[in-house]
C-alpha cells in the first residue's frame, strides 16, 4: 500500500507531451500524438501523469475505449466517451436530459447554431440508443444507412469542435488496435480541424496487427504533418529497470543476484516489474523495517515467475474461492465492471461487497468512478486478460450466459 514508482526511463516523451499541451492551450491550435507500445510498457502512465501536470487544468479531459468486442460496433469509441461526459449509466431519460441540457448549453454560448442543435440532438441521441419521438425518429427511418453514417461522422465532428471551443480540449481514445473502421474515420476527419482548434488528440495503442498503426499514421502524415508526433515507447533498459525498483522500494533492497534475476526476465517491461516486486512482498522475500525496505538473506528458494500472466494466477490462487469467482465474473465483462452486474452473475451468498474490498486491497481492481453509479477497473488490462483466459471453456460460456442475462 503507497508504493508509486516515479516515471522512470519516459522524460524525452512527457516533455513533447507536456510541449504539446502548452501550445495547443497558448496558440489555440490543435495537436496529435500517437503513443504506441505493446502492453505493459507504460502507455497509460505516461497518459495518467499528463493529466497531473499544472497546465491540464485548463482542458476538458475526456477518454474513450476500444474492446475486443466492439470492433464492429460504429463509433464505439465516441459513444464511449458521450456516455462518459454526459453520465455514465444514467437512466435513458437522464441520459436524454443531460443531451438536450448539454447542447443546448453550447447553442447559449454561441458555439451551436439552432439548426446545428437539432441535428445533433437527432444523430447523437441514435448514437446513445435513446428512444427519440416518432415524428424525429421517422426522419431517420427515412434515410439510407450510408447517409446516416456520414451524417452522424459531420455530426460527431461539429460536436467536438464545439466543445474545444468553449474550452481547450484533450480526447483520449485508448486501445485503437480494436478500434472500428468508423472511429477511425472521425478521427481522420478531427485532424483536419487541428489547426483552428484547441484540440489534443491522443491515440493510444499497441503496434500489433493493427489497422489503426498504418492508417492513422498515413492520415496524420498527410492531413496535419505539422501537428502530429509519433511516440514509440520502447522497453526499460537494464539500468532504467532498476530505478524502477529501487523507486518503487525507496531504496535498491535487492541483492545484485535477485536484482539480475528479475530484470532479466522482464525484459524492460515496467508491469512485469511491478508484479514482481509486489510478489516478493507478499511472499515476505522483501519486508519493510522502519521506514526502509530490506530482502531475506535467504533467497536460494524464491523462485521469480517467469511470464506476467504466472505472476498474476499465482496471486489469485493464494485468495478465497468466492475470491476467485468474483474476479472470473468481473474477467468476463471485460477491464471495466459495475459491482451491481458481478453481483446479479453470482450466486447471492457471495458477500459481494466484502470480496470486493479484498480484491482492492490485494491491488487487484481499483474504484474509476463513484457516480452516478460505481465502476471498477482491473489494476491493468493484462491482468484482467491473465484471468480470462485461464477460465476453463465449460466455465466462461456459462460466465457469458450469466453476464448476458445480467
């Protein structure tokens, strides 16, 4: 509990980031930075310490997430992050209210005409699958789909650069490697608008048989070459791997042996590394004397496991079955859960709550937001992976069946 390592080994990267930030707020003009690595290597940290830089202040931050899922799914991305900014798991009518409130905030601001009000109102309340009345819902009806789709793309467009207008804006759109060919559309139209907007653009994700890699890149070369950056985080060198750990201890506890032995098998990978550490402590390899931390003498028997996933299975393995179920279930619906779901998918004498409280303090799940109802996440994507796919198939297809009915 308490352990932060600082950034370590991404100084280049924050200060292009940090660079950014102040000349889109400064200038006025927008900017695109692609941050790609494979998973683990710190993509999201260097998107979560931007956010704590004293000039993020004075942007509006809103975030959205590709899935595995919703690779087919039109404008999964923006619709993630409409339900975000709007009120997340808001009843439909709440939902409709905070829209028609929201726009027409914009329309007061002199950022919406009265005809562009009406039109997102239409488009963007389709999007959210909020029932519209008849006589608005028939205009819809009436168009062809490939018409409502490039309405909808002018929509989501004139949408955003209102919202950059009123004030500067940062959208974060997370995991693109899943990403349906329809947000990234958007996005190539949003890049046409960096240079009279006050508008970040981040695209994050993993460089692995991606449309997103090559089409992203090739738009942004082409349409905003000025404005864009493209940042490859790579893995930890062998010195940066032991600032992490020494960070993370606020010491260099290990001995050089056990030391060697774990960066070796991370290979550079700043979650791997984390895990590690938090196993050694949990194994009482490592243990706190004061307000220091100090390794066993004895450590011919500590074996490092070798991959992520061993490190993460061995940890759930040492919690209670009702442990284990409750992080199977939540597995199943993906990196981000709502308790209220876990609990309709398992059996009502699993004491939900209490489980829940372990699993945090285990460093397991984490609180994303309280309101207006609570979500959770796994610590990190790939541990919400490790345990999915560990499921047995008898198990995850009944998983699927309760989480469907839920």
């Amino acid at each position: 509990d308490g352990l932060r390592a600082e950034l370590i080994g991404r100084q280049d990267e924050m200060t292009i980031l940090q660079t950014m930030l102040a000349h889109v707020r400064s200038q006025g003009r927008g900017r695109l930075a692609a941050i790609v690595a494979p998973a683990g290597v710190g993509k999201s940290r260097l998107v979560a310490e931007l956010k704590r830089q004293p000039e993020a202040e004075a942007f509006l931050w809103l975030e959205g997430r590709s899935q595995p899922l919703t690779a087919s799914t039109g404008y999964w991305i923006f619709t993630d992050i409409l339900h975000d900014y709007l009120s997340r798991d808001a009843s439909e009518e709440a939902l409709a209210q905070a829209l028609v409130g929201l726009l027409h905030r914009l329309r007061q601001g002199g950022f919406l005409s009265e005809v562009d009000e009406d039109e997102l109102g239409l488009l963007l309340g389709q999007l959210l699958s909020l029932r519209l009345e008849s006589a608005r819902a028939n205009r819809l009806d009436n168009m062809a789909a490939q018409q409502v789709r490039r309405r909808t793309l002018i929509a989501l467009k004139r949408f955003f650069h209102a919202l950059a207008e009123e004030q500067p804006l940062v959208l974060i759109c997370e995991d693109l490697h899943w990403a349906d060919p329809l947000s990234l559309d958007l996005i190539g139209a949003l890049m046409e608008t960096l240079t009279s907007l006050p508008l970040l653009l981040l695209a994050i994700y993993r460089p692995e048989e991606t449309q997103a890699d090559g089409q992203l890149i090739a738009l942004a070369r082409r349409r905003c070459p000025d404005s864009f950056v493209e940042l490859t985080l790579n893995a930890l060198d062998e010195n940066e791997s032991r600032q992490l750990v020494a960070s993370l201890l606020a010491v260099d506890a290990l001995p050089s042996s056990m030391r060697c032995l774990i960066t070796d098998k991370a290979q550079g990978n700043p979650l791997y590394l984390e895990e590690v550490v938090r196993t050694l402590i949990e194994g009482d390899v490592l243990y706190r004397d004061g307000s220091r931390w100090r390794a066993r003498k004895s450590l011919a028997s500590v074996a490092v496991p070798a991959s992520l996933q061993s490190i993460v299975l061995s940890r759930v393995d040492r919690l209670a079955q009702a442990e284990k179920v409750y992080l199977q279930a939540a597995a199943v619906l993906g990196r981000l859960f709502r308790p209220r779901l876990v609990a309709a998918m398992l059996d009502s004498g699993v004491e939900a709550e209490f489980t829940l409280t372990t699993l945090i303090q285990e460093s397991l799940v984490h609180q994303e937001r309280a309101q207006p109802e609570p979500e959770y996440s796994f610590h990190h994507v790939l541990v919400r992976d490790a345990i999915y796919q560990d499921l047995p198939r008898g198990y995850r297809v009944d998983f699927h069946r309760r989480a469907a009915m839920a």
